[in-house]
C-alpha cells in the first residue's frame, strides 16, 4: 500500500485553549491524529500523522498550509479524502485541528 499526501489546513490550539506554548518551527512535524471514527478508542489505537510545510509553520502563521500523510503504509489511507477533518495530540493535549482541502497529488 502507498502512502497519500493530501494538501491541508492546520488551525494551532491556542496556548489559552491549552495548545502549545508556540508554533513549530521546523518545516515537518508528527505527531498522533484523532478522527471521528476513532473518538472511543484513538488514545490506544491513534495513526501518527506526518505533516511537512513548505514554510514553517511559525513564518506562515495561523493558519498553516502543507502536506499531510500518515506516517504508516498500513494507515487507513482512505480517510484523508477533501473536506475532512481530524485533530493533533501531543499526549492528552489538543495541539491543532487539520482540514483536508483536496484530493492527494
């Protein structure tokens, strides 16, 4: 099975909202998805989810746009399909919500 990339949106969690202190810097960030259909069940079975940017997220701002894929060819490649929406975790806490804005490229 091939891994998709899918362009994105990643909307940061505030710091108030209990996001991260900052934006990340780097140009690829993983880290752990939660999506709808694994809402019971994610902290025992989350995808991890590899997002890379084209410019850092800390020169873009909030919003940033990049490429999303999951980080495992085994990963239900399926549900990154245009107009999705899923969440990033760092442990228990809520760093961002991603929308998938078109098919993989």
């Amino acid at each position: 099975m091939t891994i998709t990339s899918v362009p994105v949106e990643v909307l940061w969690t505030s710091p108030e909202e209990g996001g991260r202190k900052t934006i990340p810097q780097g140009n690829r960030y993983v880290t752990v998805s939660r999506f709808e259909e694994d809402r019971e069940t994610w902290q025992k079975e989350a995808w991890s989810i590899v997002l890379e940017f084209p410019t850092s997220p800390e020169i873009q701002g909030n919003p940033a746009r990049g490429q999303a894929s999951f980080l495992s060819a085994t990963a239900p490649q399926d549900r990154l399909r245009p107009g999705c929406i899923f969440e990033l975790f760092e442990g228990p806490r809520k760093v961002a919500t991603v929308k998938v804005l078109s098919s993989p490229r």
